[in-house]
C-alpha cells in the first residue's frame, strides 16, 4: 500500500511544459500507428493498454516510437545499453530551460550550448534540447559503443545534427589504476593542470569512496569554451546487484552507464571538485540524483566550496522520483546591477539555503533588531527606507529594501546601510558558512 500522502504536501507532478503533462503516452493509439509497438501492447481487465515495463526490449519500442511520433526524431540503441524514459528525461531539459530563464544569474547570450555528461549510445538530453529548443551539445562519452551509437543517432537525425557535437573522452586505465594504487584520483588531472584549492581536494575526503575514473569536465572541457550548463544522468549504484533491486523495471544499463565505486555520491562530489575549477566556465552546473537521502550531504559540499546559488527539483514520471541539483558560481543578478538598481531606489539580496524552521518572519524580526541594536546614524536613516522580506521556495529568502518616496537622493546610503544588513543577517542565520561566504563574494 502507497504511502499517504500528507495533507497540505504538494501534489508531485511532472513539468507544466513537458508535452506529456496533460497528454500521457496514448499505448493504444501508438499500437495502432506503429505495428513494431503493437506487440509489446496489451490490455488490462479494465481495458487500458499496457506494457511490461521488466521487458526492455518493450521500453525500448516505448521510446523509439514516442522519439518519433511527438519529436520526429529517429533513434535506436543496441540492446543491453540504458534505455531512457522521454518523459523523464524531458522533465529535466525543462528544469534547465527554467535556470537559464530566471534572474538569478544574468543571461549573457541568446545561443545556449550544454555539455551532456556520459551522454550514452541513447544520447537522449541532446536530442530532446536540440530537438524542443533548438540548443547546441557537447555529448561526452568514453566506450566505443555508447560513442558509435551516439554518433548514429546525431547523423540519423539530420535537422538537428549540426547542433550536436559527440566528444570521446580519454582514459589511460593504466595510469587510473596508478593513480589509485597512490591514493589519488585520476579524474581531470592533466599534466598541466593543478588542484589549486585545498578545499577541492579535499571536498570528498569523509566519503566511503573516491571517484577513480574517466575525467568528467576537466580535461574534457577545451580552453577557453563557455557552456551555459552541463547535466548528467549519473551512475547511481556501487554494485551491478545493487542496481537489479526494482523488480519492476526493465531499462538496461552497462556497468559504464550504471555502477561507479561510491555510487553517485562520489560521481557528483568529482563533478563539484571540477567546478570549483572551472567556476564560471560554465552559468549553471546541473546532475541529477537518483536518492533523495543524498541531496543533503551534496548540498553540504557545494556549501563548504562557496558556491553562490544551489537550487533543487523533484523529477517525476508515474510512480518513479528523481531529483535534480544545480549550482553556479556567477555571482547572483543583485550583485551586478546594484549599481544601478540604486538610481531605482531598490536593493535586493537572496538567502538561500536557511533552515526550515526560520521563516520570513524570523528574518523580519532580525531586520528590526537590527535598526534598534544600530548605531545613531543607522538609526536615524532607518525610517528613509522599507524592507521586505518574501519566501521565494522553502529555504531560499528574498530581502529587498527600497527608499521610501521623496528620498531619491540617498541611493548611495541605502546601499551601505543594506550591505550591514545583510552581513548582519548571514552572521546570524549562517554562522558557520559567513567566513567562507565573505571571503568569496567580497574578494
């Protein structure tokens, strides 16, 4: 029996913008439209059409016809390599549409270009961003199969192909297992290139395992490009058998797609130890994460290395649950418009990542404590302008403060009095992280 859901939760539910949101696949119509599919089809005693979904071979007829019957998309993969769920992963190139088109950070550019992370013979998240958006890949991968069959796939879908680029990632296994035997990870470190935080290397240090394999974006990434995002379906699982636990599904997988010591745990931490790196080579660094219960200790690290926005989702596709987490470090939009938001008379900033149990209350009440505990000149300016505080999600707080009117000639005062504040209110809501946050966004 499901679990109840709580009262007041939100309804899960897929992404508005996913075509499937209102419209689930139709298996009946499929079958009717596409005699290949019609075989896998059959009917429950209440009449609906059904598949064996522990059948690949019907997942995969699932997604060839769903990839060309909504996205005029011709596909196959050979058999035993991970068969993707359209729906699933259409959830997640909308996330990323999202990011790039809120406020956050600033947009830079109308063309968007993305890096897929171990993009598969399936090469899905290409195809789909391509496809519905019309955005440029780099799709990475290292097994000659997943690399040929990618190809494949691009060519075979000419519209689209010259948006595509599939980049075969070097892997000295010899030198990886060196490296290991030295207690060091062979993930990006080309022989010009250096760690050059300590906080870096030492970011998965409490972790069961270290990531020892192929590079992931260092060493991967060319000098010079800038992406707006790179996403990743990672390997979730540290065992093949740990992998084969859902008896109800059947989506393939080679260990290369499913299994890394660590699980992705460790995979995502190499891909946080990357970024500290590679900053702001990229506008948004995105994974997905297939256990809940991980996020928390992600979260943690991307902290620990002074990221300046970490943003989360659910993905949801019937009964099955993934997350997403994303971070940058482009500094956030107020940081570089304040200059001239001040001619508006308005400042804002974000606090993001506060616990749950402090409100926009709790904050409300700090923001008054702090004109009273203020010095003279504080004080007396205090009633020149007004500050509000919104909930933007739980956990992520909106301050903005804005001059009250007929007081257009103190913008430059605004901004100094609401830097003190907002010191003020990390100090208080953020003891731990105010030294790291300070010394990153003030450097």
């Amino acid at each position: 029996m499901g679990k109840k859901r709580r009262r007041g939760e939100e309804k899960r539910s897929i992404h508005p913008r996913n075509k499937y949101s209102d419209n689930p696949p139709d298996f009946g119509l499929l079958a009717s439209l596409y005699p290949s599919f019609q075989s896998y089809v059959f009917y429950s005693r209440e009449g609906k059409p059904r598949i064996d979904w522990k059948d690949f071979n019907a997942t995969r007829e699932l997604t060839r016809v769903l990839l060309l019957h909504d996205h005029s998309l011709t596909w196959w993969i050979p058999d035993g390599q991970l068969c993707p769920t359209v729906p699933n992963r259409s959830n997640y190139i909308h996330w990323i549409e999202d990011l790039l088109s809120s406020d956050t950070i600033p947009r830079e550019k109308d063309v968007v270009k993305g890096v897929d992370i171990g993009t598969g013979a399936n090469c899905i998240y290409p195809l789909l961003g391509a496809s519905l958006l019309g955005w440029s890949f780099v799709g990475t991968d290292v097994t000659d199969v997943a690399l040929e069959w990618a190809e494949r796939n691009v060519k075979n879908n000419p519209q689209i192909s010259e948006l595509i680029e599939i980049r075969k990632v070097d892997f000295d296994e010899k030198l990886s297992d060196q490296n290991t035997k030295n207690g060091e990870s062979c993930m990006g470190m080309s022989r010009n290139t250096e760690l050059s935080t300590s906080s870096s290397v030492d970011l998965c240090s409490g972790e069961k395992k270290n990531y020892h394999g192929p590079p992931i974006l260092l060493g991967v990434v060319k000098a010079g490009e800038k992406f707006d995002f790179c996403m990743c379906n990672p390997p979730f699982f540290e065992t093949m058998e740990e992998s084969g636990l859902n008896p109800n599904t059947s989506c393939g997988g080679t260990p290369a797609e499913m299994v890394c010591p660590g699980g992705e745990q460790a995979f995502i931490c190499r891909i946080i130890q990357d970024s500290v790196q590679l900053k702001q080579s990229f506008r948004w660094y995105t994974s997905m994460v297939g256990k809940k219960s991980s996020l928390k200790s992600l979260i943690a690290k991307l902290r620990e290395v002074g990221v300046t926005v970490v943003k989360t989702t659910e993905f949801v596709q019937g009964q099955t649950c993934r997350w997403g987490i994303a971070w940058s470090f482009v500094p956030p939009t107020k940081k570089i418009i304040s200059s001239h938001l001040a001619s508006k008379n308005v400042l804002t900033f974000m606090l993001e990542g506060i616990q749950r149990q402090f409100s926009a209350f709790h904050v409300l009440q700090s923001v008054e404590s702090f004109f009273q505990a203020s010095g003279a000149s504080c004080k007396s300016n205090a009633a020149s302008f007004h500050v509000d505080v919104f909930e933007q999600i739980p956990g992520t707080l909106l301050v903005r403060g804005s001059l009250k009117p007929g007081e257009s000639s103190l913008p430059g005062l605004l901004s100094s009095i609401f830097q003190q504040l907002e010191d003020a209110l990390r100090k208080e809501f953020f003891p731990e992280k105010v030294s790291t946050h300070t010394s990153k966004n003030h450097a």
